[in-house]
C-alpha cells in the first residue's frame, strides 16, 4: 500500500495521474504481473504492465520470438516473420485460419535483442471504432531486463485516449493481457 502511495505521489508530480494498479501474486507475496494505467495532463494515456519472472532472459527473448513458443502461450494458430518490419498474426481460435478474418496481425516495427521489442496493431474490421480511430497512434513496447533472480519485463502500451469507450476498453485490455501473462509464466516456468 505504501509502495502504491508512493509511487501516486511520484507520477502526480511527474505531470502523470495513477488511474488504478492490480497485481496477481504468486511464489508468496511477490507480485509477478502489475498492471497500471496512467494518464497524463495532456490527455494520453498508457497501460503499463510489469511481468516477473524466474526463467532466463534466453528462455524469455524466445518466448517472444519464435512461432513454436508464441503457440504455447499467446494463440492456437500463429505466423510468425520475426523482423524488423515483419508480423506476426495469431489466431486465437483452435480451430482458426491465418486468412480468417478475426485474425489479429501485430507489425514488428522494431527490436533490439533481449532487451526491446515495439510492435503495432493493424485494426481488424470487428475492432472497436475508438480502437480503429487510434490505430495509427498505439504501440505496445516491451522491455526485457535480467535480474538477479530471472527476468524483468515491462510491457507500455501507448496511444490510448481518456475517452468513456477507451477506458472501458483498457479494463478489458489489463485483464487479458494479465491472463495472457500468466500463461507465459507458466509457459516459461513449467
């Protein structure tokens, strides 16, 4: 509770506003996933999701770009180019096809090995109209750090706006995104 006070006190003087943070723990009291939005003054606003691991940063970099791992933890069906420039599309449907049309492809725009990735989203026909208006403005950069006891990530997701639709939209995003999570800390730690 402190650490939350804390940390409220440093974004509110950093210009920044902490809307809420969950956290799913494991392993005793140490959080494995946090999750915050924040928002800032100027109206945009960011989730930043922080996910603990005890598996190596080599184990972690694989999970994240290779076809084989996606499938374990992301979705069922998946094609992976792994580039700068490439794309990956999943399926989350077992039963799915990478030409379906409820396929999400996520661009690859940039990455430096074992410690950032930045991939875009390409607004799919059933995509929400205030995702589909902010496509060209949302990133998702993950962060990969090594620690003394495995492996820091920190996934910000960028480009989201204050408005009633997106917020309600960022609730949805926190909880999929922490159920995806944890399937790859159980991926990773299996």
């Amino acid at each position: 509770m402190k650490r939350a006070i804390l940390l409220s006190s440093l974004l509110a003087l950093s210009g920044t506003f902490l809307i809420f943070q969950t956290g799913s723990t494991s392993h005793g009291e140490k959080k494995q996933i946090e999750s915050q939005i924040v928002k800032e003054k100027n109206g945009d606003v960011f989730m930043i999701q922080t996910i603990h691991t005890t598996a190596s940063i080599d184990k972690v970099w694989e999970a994240y770009t290779t076809e084989k791992a996606w499938k374990q933890w992301v979705a069922p069906v998946v094609k992976m180019d792994f580039k700068i420039g490439g794309k990956i599309q999943s399926n989350y449907r077992p039963d799915g096809k990478i030409t379906d049309p409820d396929t999400i492809q996520i661009n690859i725009i940039n990455y430096v090995p074992k410690k950032v990735i930045t991939y875009q989203a390409v607004a799919a026909e059933h995509w929400p109209k205030a995702l589909k208006d902010q496509e060209k403005r949302m990133y998702n950069i993950v962060t990969f750090e090594e620690t003394k006891t495995g492996t820091k990530m920190v996934s910000y997701g960028t480009g989201y706006t204050n408005s009633p639709e997106m917020q309600n939209l960022l609730k949805f995003f926190v909880s999929a995104n922490e159920m995806t999570f944890k399937k790859l800390i159980q991926y990773l730690e299996k």
